[in-house]
C-alpha cells in the first residue's frame, strides 16, 4: 500500500507538488534522454545550457521581466545576498550610504551586513515587535542612498502590499520600479541551493573592488550564471518548478493557493481558539493587513 504523503506546512524548504517531485526522481537517472543523470552532468556541456537558458526564459516570461534586467542564478541563498547587495550597489554613489527598512528578522541581518560596506541608515530601528510595517508617511528617506532596502520576512510573516515610494532612490526588493530582486529558491522556485538575482542591466559594474569574484552580478551576467561550477541538479529542479507554475500560462497556480492558505490558517486559528486550555496558550501572531499571503505565524506560551 502506498504510504500518504505527510502534511508539511513549512514555510521552506516548502511543499513541492508531486509531480514535480517524480519528473526529478526520473531525471536522477536519465537526463533528457541523455543517458548520464543530471548530478553527472557537465555543466559546460550543451545540454545543460539548454537547461539554463530555459530556466531563464520561462522565468522571465511568468515574471514579465524586461530584457533591461538580467537574471542570475547563484549559490549563497538570501543571506548570501546580504553582502552581495551592498558590495554590488552601495558604490552606486560617492557617499556610498543605504537606507534599510527593517521589519523582521532578515531584514536586520540584512542591515547589520551592509554595514561592513557603507553607511547604513535603519529607517525605523526600534519596533515593539515586528508586527506590522510602518506608516510611510513616517519614514525619512536619505534621497542621496545608493538604494533602499525592503524585505519579505517569512519568519515573521511581514510582507509589504505596497510598493514603498523611494523618490527615484533604486529599490531593492526580497519590475521597472526595482532595481534589483533576490530570493531563495526553496521558497516557491525549487530546493535550497540556488539564488534567483534579477538585477537592472545599469546597476551592474559597479561592484566594489573588494566584492568577491563569485558576487559581482557583472561578472556572472558575463559568464551566464555558470562563473563556479553550479549545483546542476538544483537547476534543473527549478526549472521542473517552473514549468510547473507556467502551466496554466499566468500565476494563477501561486495566487489561488495562496488565498487557499489565508483562509486555513484563520480557521486553524479559530479551531484552536475554540479549544479551551490549548487555545489560551497560542496566539496568532499578526492580526493586520501587512500579514504575509503565504505564511502565517503562531506562538505558543511555554508556560502552558
């Protein structure tokens, strides 16, 4: 009898539907009909590149990014990109300084890395609790920072459903409007072990002279992403996601799960408030409109 699936609510490593899963275990053995498996592959060869660019393509169709931008796929994950970010554009201006908007966890280790780099400004540097974001009208943007910095922070379960007005400052964010976009791919773009980068073609070749090799966008735009040796498997798993999500022809596959999960977890939230003893000892988190469309967060006392 074929054993059911366990339920995983983690908000990544995330789910990944089945079929996406299998089409992976017949490519360990068989890439593509190539008869090597795709962990053998080399990543130079023509095969893999038709791998890559694939990926690309089909990312920047279901994302509608313009061809003024690059897309990179690198090692690192998101903390990586915390120094990438500042080593690749906090040099953008002379006084080399940064706004950050912190309103989790990430985000503060975000600001904490730039620092090694320039002038970081934290816009809101002391928060009761990472709750909710800030009313814009009470921020004091630098209009002389290299770029602003805003954070979708899965641990906390902030997200902004806005886009912040920057006065024409670069945005970064974690597309015209934005200069420069990263995320990890165990998120909703495939396993851990592979970066999404999507960064302005101007912003690029600006790099810090002390910005490692491996990090300078310019130098893996140059090379096709392929500057190191890439974790070849965890590409072609993105782009197996990828044709997954691009299915239907738009993110309809993202969006409509994504209100599915809103409503379970209120009513996990409801089920557990309804259940006595165990209700008064977890609470939901975020109760406001800047509460993540995909992840939702519950403390439980320990007193209890």
């Amino acid at each position: 009898m074929e054993k059911k699936q366990t339920i995983n609510f983690g908000a990544g490593p995330a789910k990944l539907p089945q079929s996406v899963l299998l089409q992976a275990q017949k490519e360990l053995l068989d890439c593509s009909g190539t008869g090597i498996s795709i962990l053998e592959m080399s990543h130079r060869s023509s095969d893999f590149s038709k791998i890559i660019n694939t990926t690309e393509n089909l990312l920047r169709e279901l994302l509608n990014v313009p061809e003024s931008y690059k897309i990179l796929f690198l090692q690192g994950g998101g903390s990586g990109q915390f120094s990438g970010v500042p080593l690749n554009l906090i040099g953008l201006k002379e006084d080399r300084c940064a706004d950050y908007l912190v309103t989790g966890t990430w985000s503060a280790k975000a600001a904490k890395e730039a620092e090694k780099y320039g002038k970081v400004k934290v816009i809101h540097p002391k928060l009761d609790s990472y709750t909710k974001i800030p009313d814009s009208s009470t921020w004091s943007l630098n209009p002389s920072a290299s770029y602003v910095y805003c954070c979708n922070e899965t641990v906390h379960g902030v997200e902004f459903n806005f886009i912040p007005d920057t006065k024409g400052v670069v945005l970064v964010i974690d597309v015209s409007k934005f200069g420069l976009i990263f995320a990890g791919a165990q998120k909703n773009v495939g396993c851990a072990g592979v970066t999404v980068v999507i960064v302005r073609e101007d912003l690029m070749g600006k790099a810090l002279k002390e910005c490692p090799i491996i990090l300078d966008y310019q130098v893996q735009a140059g090379n096709n992403s392929l500057y190191n040796t890439p974790p070849c498997f965890r590409y072609g798993f993105s782009l197996f996601i990828i044709l997954c999500l691009s299915g239907d022809g738009d993110l309809l596959l993202i969006t409509e799960p994504a209100l599915l999960t809103r409503s379970l977890y209120a009513a996990v939230f409801l089920t557990v408030a309804c259940c006595g003893s165990i209700g008064s000892s977890m609470s939901r988190h975020l109760l406001c409109h800047n509460s993540s469309s995909v992840a939702d967060l519950f403390r439980q006392d320990q007193t209890h």
